[in-house]
C-alpha cells in the first residue's frame, strides 16, 4: 500500500512560533498561564501543561504579576491591558497573520467603516479579531446572510484566517449588489490556502484521505470539507490510536493530511500506526 502525505501537513509558522514561545517561557520553571488553549490540539497543550503551562477560562483566574501567554488566535486587547495593570508579563504568541487581521479590521473601523468579518462566530479567532473593532464587526458565515443585513456607504470585508477563499468571495459578491464602497482585504493565511489546494489534490488520486488535527481545529475541518467535496472517503483522527484495520480493507493508496496545529510527532505515529496495521492484517 501507498501511502502519501500532503507537503505542508502539520504545524504552520505560527502555530511553531505560539508553541516555541510557550516552551521557552516554561524553561524557567515557573507557571505561564493562557486564556484558552494556545493551539488548537489537545495533545501538544497537554505536553506543554506538564511543563508548566495553565489555561484558564477567565483573567481573575491569573494571580497578579504573573507571565501570561497570548494564545495564537489572539484575545480582546482590553484583557491584556488588564493584566498588565496588575503587574503581569506579556508574551505575545498572537499569529502574525492573525494580527495582521487583527490591525485591519481595527483600521476598517477607526475609517468608519461596516466592518465584515467572514468567518465562525463563536471561533477564538474571529471573536479576538472582532474586539478590536469594539465588537461592532458583523460577523458572516454564508454570504445568504447579506440578504437580510443593512450597511454603511462604506464596507470593509476581510476574513478569518483559516476560512476558504470561496467564503470571502461570495460575501463580496452579494456586498456588491448592496452597497458599491466595498475595500476587501484577503486575510486568509498563505499556509491554510497551501494546506487546502494540497488536500484538494491529493484526495483527487487515493482511495482513502485521512486527516489529523483536533476535532476542534478550524482549519482542519476545512481540509476534511474540502477532501469530502472530490467524492473521496475522509476520515478525520486526532491520534493514531483511533485508526482501526478494517479502514485499510482493499485500499492501495492512503493520503495524509493535517491540520496547522498538529504536531510533527502526531504524523509520525499515524504514519507508523497504519504500517502496522496493514502489515499485521496482510
């Protein structure tokens, strides 16, 4: 049996950055406390937890003075300046194209523009990247939704980052019928769109794609979508663990993908796991 693995599976820069950060923090010994979870992947926070990392659901959980980590999908700016009052330390693993969507959405806003966010409205991301417009964003997840939303002279649309370019796309082009002052801004991350033409391809010439990532990853089930959508069979894992013999049956060729949260070590024992399996049921 083939098995095939997408280039740019795994871990994208800033993903590497928020956990390379994290680790050297923890290298002092002393707790690093996070709003949320810094990636999105269950298995490489708990690495990190056992090194000292805590996550927290709410900043009064931080004691004062303490060092806190921006998570990659960056936070509200008014809970960092919080922290700071109190004597806290900043380490700022905020995704540089997150931050970048971040800086024009609050640009979009100070011009005074509607600002469109296109992405999942209950996503870490989209509800950081809207703070900085004081939460006034309109935030779309089908362009159907414009129908029935009133706007500004003036519009500005970007995206959250992981989205598919489809998403943004298709807001403009129902924008357009609505209003003519329209400023797009293409904040999609080059690895998520690297990511999702490779997956598209590569479910278009195996049998079976399997694709690892957190079950709450964003960008990971875009992939499984976009595998979905060329008619191939997907299964979506987020460790080796879960890969059963009988999926293997009669398969010659197995692509695999993963999410940009997903680490190097995780590939590998998916990898290594299905060798196994298709040896030991030959």
């Amino acid at each position: 049996m083939e098995i095939k693995i997408a280039p740019h599976a795994g871990f994208c820069f800033g993903v590497r950055r928020a956990v390379d950060v994290a680790e050297k923090a923890l290298e002092s010994g002393h707790k690093v406390y996070c709003m949320g979870s810094l990636i999105h992947n269950q298995q490489v926070i708990e690495k990190l937890e056992q090194k000292g990392l805590v996550t927290i659901k709410d900043p009064a959980e931080i004691p004062a003075g303490s060092v806190f980590l921006v998570r990659s999908h960056g936070i509200d700016p008014k809970i960092v300046d919080n922290i700071i009052m109190r004597g806290g330390e900043i380490l700022d693993a905020t995704c540089p194209f997150v931050r970048r969507a971040q800086l024009v959405a609050e640009k979009f806003h100070k011009d005074g523009f509607d600002v469109i966010i296109c992405g999942d409205p209950q996503h870490a991301e989209v509800i950081g990247i809207n703070a900085w417009t004081n939460n006034a964003a309109k935030i779309i997840h089908d362009a159907n939704e414009v129908k029935n939303l009133k706007f500004k002279d003036k519009v500005g649309v970007l995206s959250q980052t992981t989205q598919k370019k489809e998403l943004l796309d298709s807001v403009a082009k129902e924008l357009v019928k609505k209003t003519k002052n329209i400023f797009v801004e293409n904040t999609i991350c080059l690895d998520s769109s690297t990511k999702q033409a490779e997956v598209s391809e590569l479910a278009k010439v195996v049998e079976l794609m399997i694709v690892i990532g957190g079950k709450n990853s964003s960008n990971t089930g875009k992939l499984v979508q976009l595998s979905e959508a060329q008619k191939t069979r997907t299964l979506h894992i987020e460790t080796a663990q879960e890969l059963e013999p009988e999926w293997f049956d009669g398969v010659r060729k197995v692509g695999i993908a993963a999410g940009a949260s997903t680490a190097q070590f995780l590939i590998d024992e998916a990898v290594d796991r299905i060798k196994s399996l298709c040896y030991d049921t030959a």
